[in-house]
C-alpha cells in the first residue's frame, strides 16, 4: 500500500499509460504544452486523492475544455 498522493512503480506505470492514451486520442504531441499542462493536472489529481483510471480521464476531459486554444493541437 501507497500512502496517498505517492505512486509506486506500478501505479506510475498506470498515470503514465493514462496520460499517453488521453494525449494520443486528443492529438496532442509529446512535447506539445497541452501535455505538458495535463500531465502536472494529472499528478496534482494523483495526488489529491483521485486514483481510479476513469475518474482521472474524466477529469482530464474537464481540464482539456479549459486549456486556452494556443496550448491545442492545430487541425491540418
């Protein structure tokens, strides 16, 4: 067992495989500032108590609405 807010080797396999997906599905590069912006959401959520695969991406969806549009993939 973790105390909360630390990942062990497992659980940061897991955050990283999440972050990976999200980003693939939405476009978005791995050195695009939208990963970036997402990947510290993702670890203060970890942190915070949010651990669960699913609420974790449903939380992601909530903050890729907020990101301002220079920080997004461009189209074609």
């Amino acid at each position: 067992m973790t105390y909360r807010g630390t990942a062990d080797e497992m659980q940061l396999a897991t955050l990283t495989r999440i972050l990976d997906d999200y980003c693939e599905q939405a476009g978005i590069e791995g050195s695009h500032l939208a990963r970036e912006h997402l990947a510290r959401r993702l670890i203060a959520l970890f942190s915070g108590g949010i651990d669960s695969p699913d609420d974790i991406r449903m939380a992601l969806d909530n903050i890729a609405k907020d990101l301002k549009p220079d920080h997004m993939p461009r189209n074609g």
